[in-house]
C-alpha cells in the first residue's frame, strides 16, 4: 500500500474532493482505515434511509404503496 494510492482511495470515498493536505501526513494504512470507514458509513446511512422510507411508506395508504414506491424508488 502506498500512501498517494490510499489518498487517491480515500478522494473516491469523498466523491472525489481532495482530502485535506494534513492527511498527506497519515501512513497507508491509516488512510486505508479511513477510506473504509467512511465506506462503511456511507452503507449504514444507506440502509438506515432505505428502512425509513419504506416505514414512511406505511403512512400511505395499501392501495397507494406500489404506485408511491415506484415514482420514489425508480
């Protein structure tokens, strides 16, 4: 692992913002710990969105789900 390879990584996982300069001063692997975090994060989040949306989605009436979940969830 070099550390310019896992700063690259670690952008990508920023949607594609430049990490700050002082994160240059991180190892490899620090960074890589980093960009995978923040990886997991972001599917937590994810997951976390997608079970309140489908426990919004039991405010609407039965009839009305499938019509409302395809214009949300196309």
């Amino acid at each position: 692992m070099r550390t310019d390879e896992e700063l690259g990584r670690l952008s990508g996982e920023l949607g594609g913002a430049r990490p700050p300069a002082s994160f240059a001063s991180l190892d490899a692997g620090e960074l890589a710990r980093l960009a995978g975090a923040l990886k997991a994060e972001r599917v937590r989040q994810a997951e976390g969105l997608g079970e309140a949306a489908e426990e919004a989605l039991k405010l609407v009436p039965a009839l009305a789900r499938g019509a409302v979940r395809k214009v949300l969830f196309r």
